[in-house]
C-alpha cells in the first residue's frame, strides 16, 4: 500500500468514507498497492444510475452482504470505484461525481484530470450537492 499518497490534484489524499467503509483495504482511502488488481482509486458518489449500470455489469454494490459487514450503497454513498469501471460508466453517460481530493493520483494514469474535473462533486454554498 501506498503510504504517502496523494490525490489527483497534487495534495494529500483526503478519506473518501468511513460509513460505508470503502477502500481496497478498507481503510476509508482509496489506496492501492500490487495486489489491487482492479485499482480502487476513484472516490465518487454514488447514484442510482450508476448503481442500476453497475448491477447491469455484474458487480451488485446494493444488496446487502452481511458475510463482508457490507450493507450495500444508496445513492449519495462514497465508494472506491474501479477506474476501468468509472471510464465504462463514462462511456455509457452515467458516471457518478468524482471526490477529487479523495480520488487517488494513479488515476490520472487513465483518465485526464481536465475529465475528472468536468465530474467533479462539490458542495454548493447553501450546502447542497452540485455535481
């Protein structure tokens, strides 16, 4: 694992979530490391749409899997995505926000960060979610 990580926009990476605890190490970052085959590094927020493309893929993020203390996610969620499977949701218009100052630095290794900012998630300053 990656111990000084940094995020796509130079700084230090910032926690994507702690509830639900995500990660490939399920630290709450989305680090990675040589045996993160799929590379957890996008942080994003989850939306219905992404969840239904995701279960349209094969990898159901919703239902509930009390074996791996996972609940499942709810649109709003962060999560640790697979990069590959951010740039298919891309391709199929349904890619969630990204949290770029949680979203790790080797995803600019696939996607450019002129892309991840036109995704970008931020709070509004009445406190509501543009994005």
């Amino acid at each position: 694992m990656d111990d000084l990580a940094h995020n796509v926009l130079g700084g230090e990476l910032q926690a994507c979530s702690f509830d639900p605890l995500t990660g490939f190490y399920r630290d709450g970052c989305c680090h990675t490391g040589p045996d993160d085959a799929g590379t957890h590094v996008v942080c994003a927020r989850v939306t219905s749409d992404f969840l239904a493309f995701s279960v349209a893929r094969g990898n159901d993020l919703v239902t509930p899997r009390p074996q791996w203390r996972f609940a499942g996610l709810k649109p709003g969620d962060r999560w640790c995505l697979c990069v590959s499977r951010w740039l298919e949701a891309l391709e199929a218009g349904v890619a969630p926000p990204v949290v770029l100052e949680a979203t790790h630095q080797n995803t600019l290794q696939h996607v450019p960060l002129e892309v991840l900012q036109q995704h970008a998630w931020r709070k509004t300053e009445d406190g509501r979610t543009a994005g």
